[in-house]
DNA sequence: CTCCTGTGCA
DNA sequence: TGCACAGGAG
C-alpha cells in the first residue's frame, strides 16, 4: 500500500518519489555491478536456503566453490532431507558453525516431511535455524515477498544512509533500519532489492572506507552528506553495564584489626580476592543464601533484619551502628553502588574465608581496588578527629601507602 | 534483551 | 589470548 498518489512526504511506511528514485537506482547499480555468484542463478527457494545459510558465516568468496559441491552433492530439498546427518556434516566440514549445518538439515527434513515449502516469511520462522533475516532472504528472493532482509551489511548502509546516531542494534535502532529498509524496496523485484543492498555494503559501502563516489544513491545520503559516512554506524556501545549493589560491613575489633572476607573462587569476577564483608544485594553473585536474602528484601526490613542476615551467614552477634559512606565502584562492564555500613560482632564468627587482619597486614593480601577504597572511607569517617585521623591517617595509611 | 557459537583478527 | 562478528535461540 502506498506511494504515488501525488505526496512527495514520507509519511511512516509510505514512499514519497524520492524513494522511488532511490530504488531504480539502486537496482540499475545492481543490474550493472553486481558480482557473479553461483546463487545467483537461480530462484529456487532450497538453493537461496542454502546459499544463505552459508553466507551466515563465511565470506562470499570462500562460499562460493563450496555451495557448489553442496549443491550437486545435494542437488534438491528431497535428497537433502534423505541423506544422513554425517553425509551432510561431511560435506560440511571446513566451513566450521556445524549446529547451522544440522538445523538446515533439520529444516530441510520437516519442510520434506510437510510436502512444501513454507511460502512466506513469517511461515519459514518457526523452521530450525531460520531467523528473521534468513526468513526474510528467502521468502524475498525466492517468493518476490515484500519484506527487507536486514543483515550487517544492510544495517551499515541504513545506518549511514540516515546518518543514524543511534545503536543499530538496539530496538530503536532496529526499527529506524528496518522502515527505511522497507521503503527501499522495489515492489516489482524485492530480492534484487535487498541483494543491492547487501552487494552495496559489501562492495561499496565498507565499514572502515567508504567508497562513496562508485555509490547510486549517494545523493540521498546523509552519511555522504556529513562528510564522515565512516563514522556511521555509531561505534557499538560496549556490553550493557552490570550493575550490582552491595553493602560493605566495618568491623573493626578493639585491637584494631578488620574482619576480612575472601570472594569465592568461582565468582564471576574479583576471584579470591579479599575484601569487607559484603552483602551482594543485586548482580549475579552470591550463595544461595544470599539470594534468599535478596528475595526476601531483608535489607530493606531494616538494620535488625540486617543484623540478623550477618549473623546467619557469618555467625556470631551482630550490630549495625550506621552508615558510613556510600562508594562507587567500576570494573570493565560491571558498576557497584556500595553502601558502607559500621557493625560491630561479638560471639564466635564462622567462616574458613573469614578471617581478623591487623592493617598492616591488609597491603600483603590480593584485593580489589574497591577495598582499598572502602577503607579509606571507612577509617576517615570512624576516626572522626584530629587525633584518630593521625592515627590511621588516610595518606600515609598502611594500606594507602601500600598501594603506591 | 542476553547468551551462544566458532572464527578471524589485533 | 581476548575480543568482535553475525546470525539464531531461549
């Protein structure tokens, strides 16, 4: 549904002329430059699944001699889905990913067993190893469905085309690429649409240099336009951040010495390296009671409920005198929000990784930086005077001068 | 969204 | 040796 009923505007999802421009331009490149590769040559949908599937990981050129022999090992649908699964690994082998190689096999067999070949995109999903992209490749190419197949390449192109500031990958971003996608797409020859663009990005709209001046559409796009098509799409953001929050407990004994916690070696990060007792409120860390607690929100239930866990978990009595401070923390990908909180114990306090460090001690032991940090915190805020301060004396601290 | 898979590259 | 990639699956 769209297009030229006399509006040039780009109303959501609609052409304007300027698209249909676009799309004659694209396809005359496409017509004129477009490699010759063997799928090329035809239509058949068990070949474009093929070829596909193949080109889910490998490079064109390297595919190419192979979906040859593929194809004249397993010429049709029906031979595929006879052969056994070790015959198609075999023919397989060297081109690596082989679970994609025994879903194809897999969907090859149900599409056999179901007579035919599911006709559209939407159909081909629910098959083993055909996702939105393969799905929309093959129903596009081999069916002439009106339906954008968006693979790195076409994200780039997109991406640039519309100067997209955005994460592609992200939904928002998805969504930007995917309706401008569409609105590229010729209505007559939707596959060659989509393999233009494909081609476009792999042989002219390159990740690192663009060659702009052999593009059709360059005119329109804004990447081009910008003057910095390379710096689209907008560099990936680093994985999401973790973030994690955890009270840290202060107990110093009379003598002065700190209790001590040392991280289990199957962490999922800062492995057996000591720190303040701590109380992993949210992040994936923990033991299993831990993640009681956290189920049971103790710590929101307040400061007896707080001493409760302590005692649980490290035995012995417990007092939670206050808040210190409250610190955060980054490693890589993973941002702790720590809340500092003062206790005292008394009673016998369990634990082989538990254990009573005097703070001259604490420089000669693996911690994390996060330790370091925290005490800082801690023996600033406890010491509360002139006097105290001389004596711990955050600068030339133990354990501050230890880490110079 | 997050994880996973092997591969290729830095 | 660790990360980026490029899709699919859960």
């Amino acid at each position: 549904m769209t297009a030229d009923s006399g509006d040039t505007g780009r109303g959501r999802g609609g052409r304007g002329r300027g698209d249909r421009q676009q799309q004659q331009q694209l396809l005359a490149w496409f017509d004129d430059q477009q490699r010759d590769l063997p799928w090329r040559r035809s239509r058949d949908p068990y070949s474009v699944l093929v070829s596909e599937t193949m080109l889910q990981q490998t490079r064109a050129e390297v595919v190419a001699p192979r979906f040859i022999r593929f194809m004249t090992r397993f010429p049709d649908l029906e031979t595929l889905a006879a052969a056994q699964p070790e015959q198609v690994l075999a023919e397989w082998s060297g081109l690596g990913y082989y679970q994609r190689a025994r879903r194809l096999h897999a969907a090859v067999r149900q599409i056999a067993a179901s007579g035919r070949f599911p006709q559209g995109a939407e159909q081909m999903r629910s098959l083993p190893g055909i996702g939105e992209y393969t799905a929309a490749a093959v129903a596009s190419i081999a069916f002439g469905e009106e339906v954008a197949a968006i693979d790195g390449n076409v994200e780039r192109v997109i991406s640039r085309r519309l100067a997209f500031a955005g994460d592609p990958k992200l939904a928002e971003g998805r969504r930007v690429v995917r309706e401008e996608a569409q609105r590229l797409l010729d209505r007559e020859r939707p596959g060659d649409s989509n393999q233009a663009l494909m081609e476009l990005g792999a042989t002219v709209c390159l990740p690192r240099t663009p060659r702009c001046r052999h593009c059709p559409i360059r005119s329109s796009c804004q990447g081009h336009l910008s003057g910095r098509p390379e710096s689209f799409p907008a560099a990936r953001r680093r994985r999401r951040l973790e973030r994690h929050r955890w009270i840290l407990v202060f107990c110093q004994r009379a003598d002065g010495a700190l209790l001590l916690e040392r991280r289990s070696d199957e962490a999922p990060f800062l492995r057996g390296a000591w720190q303040l007792p701590t109380l992993e409120l949210e992040g994936n860390g923990g033991d299993a009671a831990e993640r009681e607690a956290r189920s049971q929100r103790i710590v929101e239930a307040g400061p007896s409920a707080l001493n409760q866990w302590l005692r649980r978990r490290f035995g012995g009595r417990w007092n939670v005198d206050g808040e210190l401070a409250s610190l955060r923390h980054a490693i890589t990908y993973r941002q702790i929000e720590a809340r500092l909180v003062a206790a005292t114990a008394s009673g016998r306090i369990a634990g082989e990784s538990l254990d009573w460090f005097q703070l001259e001690e604490i420089a000669a032991l693996q911690r994390s930086s996060l330790l370091d940090k925290a005490l800082e915190r801690a023996l600033d805020e406890v010491s509360d005077g002139a006097r105290e301060t001389r004596r711990y004396g955050t600068d030339r601290g133990p354990v501050a001068a230890a880490r110079r």
